[in-house]
C-alpha cells in the first residue's frame, strides 16, 4: 500500500509543480487553488500516509487502507476538476467540487480510523508481512 500511495503522491506533485510553473510564466494565477489542492491534498497528505503505511503494516493490510486509497484517488481528481468549474463558473460545478471533496474527508476519516484502531498492532503475517521478514532475516 505504501508504494501505491508514493507513486500517487509523486504524480500528484508532478502535476501540482508543473501547474505553478505554467502559472508563473504566463503570470495568470486564476487557478492557484487547484495548484494548492493537488500539493497538498495530493502529494504532502499522500506521502505522509504512505510513510504512515510502511511504519505500521498492520494499517496496510487492512480494508481501510484499501478504502482511503480508492476514496483519496478518486475524490481529488473530482475535487480538482470542480474547483476548476467553480472557478470558471460552469455549470454544475458545485455538485462536482462538493462530491470529490466528501470523497477526499471520507479517506481521511479512513485513514483516521485506520490510525487509532491499526498503529502499533502487529501486522497480520500477510505479503506484506513475509516480504519484510524476509527482508530483515537477509539484512
């Protein structure tokens, strides 16, 4: 889980970064808060989530890391489109900014519960569990 949500956190500040550069060359910041989101919401709540992962496996094996995974990444897109359209006064742009951020504070009412019933348990002896194991035993 640690690597998926790394890898997606990595995207997401690719994409955060190459905004702000567009956005200072043409000197045109109407869509800062996009930017700011995918930054944020994508690459600096992400990474900590997946460091959160790889420090307590347990939290990776369970469904609500699964959950808060699919919810962030499907929600922030939603969220980032809609922001966009609210900031471009399209239509239904409120019901799609709404929608990707509930999806987003529902990952991280995932990941919270994750946190308080998984950190600091021993992990199930799943993959993810032989794999480090296996790793530790031929360090």
């Amino acid at each position: 889980m640690a690597k998926h949500l790394l890898r997606c956190a990595v995207l997401y500040a690719l994409l955060g970064i190459g905004m702000g550069i567009v956005m200072a060359a043409s000197g045109d910041f109407t869509n800062k808060g996009i930017h700011v989101h995918l930054n944020l919401v994508g690459w600096v709540s992400m990474a900590l989530m997946a460091m959160a992962y790889q420090v307590f496996p347990a939290m990776a094996d369970s469904m609500l890391a699964k959950v808060q995974f699919w919810l962030h990444n499907l929600g922030l897109p939603l969220m980032a489109v809609g922001i966009y359209a609210v900031v471009h006064r399209l239509p239904m742009a409120e019901p799609i900014v709404g929608s990707g951020s509930l999806m987003v504070a529902l990952a991280f009412l995932a990941f919270a519960f994750n946190v308080w019933r998984n950190a600091g348990q021993p992990a199930e002896l799943g993959a993810s569990s032989q794999r480090t194991a296996v790793t530790l035993a031929s360090a």
